[in-house]
C-alpha cells in the first residue's frame, strides 16, 4: 500500500488456505514505518477476537504487536483494567525509572 517510496502496510486477516493475494476477510490496523515515530493503528478488540480465535500471527506482525505493547494491552483487558489506566502506570513507571545523570567534576 503506498505509493513511490512511501512505504504503508496494512495488517489483515486471511483465512490460512486461501491463496496469498486471495480474499481478506477483514483488515485489522496499519503500519506505517516511516513515520517519526512510527506509527501503529491496530482495531484492538478485533485484532484480539481474531487471536482469541485461533488465528496465528506471523513473525513480523507478532513483532510489531510487541512492539505496540499489544499483549500488554490485552492482558490488561482481561483483568477488567482500560488500556488509559494501563497508559498512566506506564508513564509513572518511567518517571521512577529515570535516574538523574552524575555530573562531571571540573579539574
């Protein structure tokens, strides 16, 4: 997807005896890799009624996924917990993970 060196994928669902260019049965996000920062746009409540059915990520979209937190997201959602909640503790989390830089001594 895309055109002339801009570069966009689209993250879709296929049943796995189709053939490679065959039929979607449903487009689930996109990616956008040249975006600074990248960008993710995954339909998380279908991306996770698909797995939830069975279906089998491939090796890059799994990355992308975890790259997008997405198993975090999930396990979230099934604890009852919003993903904005999940959100906020990430960015405490980070806040006490920062740790002040030592200051050189002049001589």
């Amino acid at each position: 997807m895309g055109r002339n060196k801009i570069v966009k994928y689209r993250v879709v669902a296929i049943d796995g005896r189709a053939k490679r260019d065959g039929r979607v049965l449903e487009t689930i996000g996109s990616y956008d890799p040249q975006a600074n920062p990248k960008k993710f746009a995954f339909k998380n409540d279908r991306l996770a009624y698909w797995l939830k059915q069975g279906a089998q990520p491939t090796e890059t979209v799994h990355n992308l996924l975890r790259q997008d937190r997405f198993f975090e997201k999930m396990e979230a959602m099934d604890k009852g917990l919003s993903v904005e909640t999940l959100n906020i503790e990430r960015k405490a989390e980070r806040k006490r993970k920062v740790k002040p830089k030592p200051q050189k001594a002049s001589a």
